[in-house]
C-alpha cells in the first residue's frame, strides 16, 4: 500500500496499519516524506510508540528539513534507517544495471548497459523498471538488439536515438525517428536537450589538455564522444551548435512550430557534419 506524504489524508495509518479480519497483511510504503503535511507528521509521531509489528512501514524521505522531527523520532527510536545517496553520474548508473543484472544471474553487453543508460538514465526508476523488463522478457545475453527491439516493442524514439543518428550523419533516419516521437507525443524540449548535450561531448573532448575528471563523464562516454569527434570539423560544430542553440530558443517559444525546428535542427545538423 502506498501513501503519499504531502496528500495525507487523517486517519489513512490507523486504516492501513490496522489489524485484518482475513488475517492479510501488506507493507506500507510512504513517498514524499520530504514534503509531509502537518496531518502525516502528528499521526506518525502517534503511531511510532505502538505500531504493528504485523505491518512494516517503509517511509522515503528525499531530504530537507520538512519532517526532522519525525526523522529525529525514528532514529532515537532504534528503527532502521537506510541512507542512499542520490545516483547522478551515468557511470554509477551503468554499475547499477549490471549489478541488477548479475543479481538475476544473468549477462549484458557493455553496449546494452550504454544504450539503456543514454536513452533512459534520467528516470531511475523506469530506467530499473526496463531493466527488469528485459531479464523477463530476454532469454541468454542481453545485448543492444535487444535494447533497440525494446523499445521498438514500446513504439517510441527516444532524444537520445534521435541525437545519436543525427550527430552520425544519419539525417534520414533522425528525421523518422524524430516524427515517430512526435507521433507518441513526445516534447520537441527534451529532443533538442538531447541534441545539445551530445554536442557539448562532441566540443569538451578535443579540448587540448583537457583531464578525464574535468571531462565529467563517464570514461566509454568520453571514448565514444572521442569516436564521433573524428567525423566532425570545427567549422562544422560551430554550425551544428549554433544550429541547436536557435532550436533551443523556438521549442521554449520563439516558434509557432516547435516540431519545424526540430527538424531544421536535424538537417542543419546533417549538413554541418559534411563541412571541411
């Protein structure tokens, strides 16, 4: 059973946590503690003294102040207390997918690790949620075809296989895929977001003496950037950039047809990247 913190509602624990005719018993998962209302707060401060040993209660707790004296009740109280740190850094999330994969006993390419954490390392939770999808769905090694008929088995184009095609000479293909994701509905924003940070890696890896920890990106992210950078020259990037620069500006409003930048985007893109 899952409650939220910010939309308590009085007397939602006394009805979860209460004992079952039918004997059935179920968790309690509390989100959004961070924001908790002032109803929340006073009736779990009441509950901590007696609660039902029967019914565990997990409460989440994104941090901030709101709720310290709860959280101060909790730990003076003896209950477990599980601190995680944020994940931010995709190598830190490739290491999660592989380590949720090995826990299943299974196996994953380097590159099915990569591609799930370009298209879906925003999200935490869908980019697990996929990962568990594909140890169900996948028999043997799970590799980047998978991962490509995934997500044409969910029909959508992500930003990031957008940019991946279109910073790869791929203009057709972009084109498609961006039309595909227009199709399901997917926001011009995030796609041109996309389109500007794979440029960002494309422009920070040749600059001269540049370190890996100044790079702040993952090492296979910072090989591959390197791999794309051969294909391009200066006078093409800037042009690319500057291209994308001005998509940014009409998806956020300056345009009546955020949908035609994109595009434009696109094949500017493809037309910069032939630049010598």
């Amino acid at each position: 059973m899952r409650v939220d913190a910010a939309t308590y509602e009085r007397g939602a624990l006394a009805l979860h946590t209460s004992p079952s005719l039918f004997g059935d018993h179920c968790i309690v998962i509390v989100t959004g503690a961070e924001h908790m209302n002032d109803a929340f707060l006073t009736e779990m401060l009441a509950y901590l003294p007696q609660p039902n040993a029967d019914i565990p209660v997990i409460i989440q707790h994104g941090g901030g102040t709101r709720g310290k004296k709860l959280l101060d009740a909790i730990a003076a109280g003896g209950w477990q207390v599980a601190r995680i740190e944020k994940i931010k850094r995709d190598d830190d999330k490739a290491r999660l997918v592989t380590a949720d994969v090995r826990a299943a006993g299974r196996k994953i390419t380097d590159g099915a690790v990569r591609a799930l954490v370009d298209a879906l390392g925003q999200d935490l939770r869908e980019l697990l949620s996929a990962t568990s999808q594909l140890l169900a769905d996948v028999e043997g090694m799970i590799t980047e075809d998978h991962i490509r008929d995934f997500y044409a088995g969910r029909n959508e184009a992500t930003p990031f296989e957008i940019a991946d095609a279109a910073l790869a000479g791929r203009t057709g293909q972009a084109l498609a895929l961006a039309r595909h994701a227009f199709a399901t509905r997917v926001n011009p924003v995030p796609i041109v977001a996309a389109l500007a940070a794979k440029l960002r890696q494309l422009a920070i890896v040749q600059a001269p003496g540049i370190t890996q920890r100044e790079l702040k990106m993952a090492p296979w992210q910072a090989q591959r950037a390197r791999r794309e950078a051969r294909g391009w020259s200066d006078a093409g990037l800037g042009q690319a950039i500057r291209a994308v620069a001005l998509a940014d500006e009409q998806v956020k409003g300056a345009s009546r047809d955020p949908q035609f930048a994109v595009e434009h985007a696109i094949i500017t893109i493809g037309r910069a990247r032939r630049t010598r």
